[in-house]
C-alpha cells in the first residue's frame, strides 16, 4: 500500500513525477499544468511488467485531483483502492 508519506511532499511534483510499483501494478504520479486553469496531480496505474511508455495506453487507468494536500491524499487512495481491485491479476 501507498502511505500518504512515501507519497513525497508538493514541490517534489513541481520538478519531476513519481513512480513506481506494488506488484502486480505499477503506478505515475505527476503534475499537470495546463495553460489555463490551476495545477493538478495527474496519476496512472497499469499492470507491469513493462514501464508507462512501453504500455499500451488500453491498459492504463487515470485519474486527477487538485494540485494540493488534499489532492495528493486522495491520488495516494485512489492508487490503494486501484491496488486492491487488481492485486490478484
């Protein structure tokens, strides 16, 4: 399970993404910043082995949150809940 700590803190999303796996599911978490509008996380799950760019986009889940604390907790949930769903896959 992904813990709200190991999730690392908001200026860490500012400079790059955050990956990485609870077998049999790898996850991307990063920071979207569109032109218009305010940041939010942008996070995927997928099952491995392969990494994001050697999955096919069919096989991948996503989701947003706002670009905050709050977001951040509810990203780290929804990688859980997603986890839970597919860990017997």
């Amino acid at each position: 399970m992904l813990t709200y700590d190991e999730a690392l803190n908001l200026n860490y999303y500012k400079k790059t993404s955050f990956t990485g796996w609870m077998n049999p599911l790898r996850f991307l978490i990063k920071q979207e910043k569109p032109e218009e509008g305010d940041p939010y996380f942008h996070a995927w799950v997928w099952p491995g082995p392969y990494i994001f760019s050697l999955t096919d986009d069919s096989k991948k889940i996503e989701h947003t949150a706002p670009f905050n604390e709050e977001g951040k907790r509810e990203i780290g949930d929804w990688i859980n809940e997603q986890y839970e769903l597919h860990k017997d896959e």
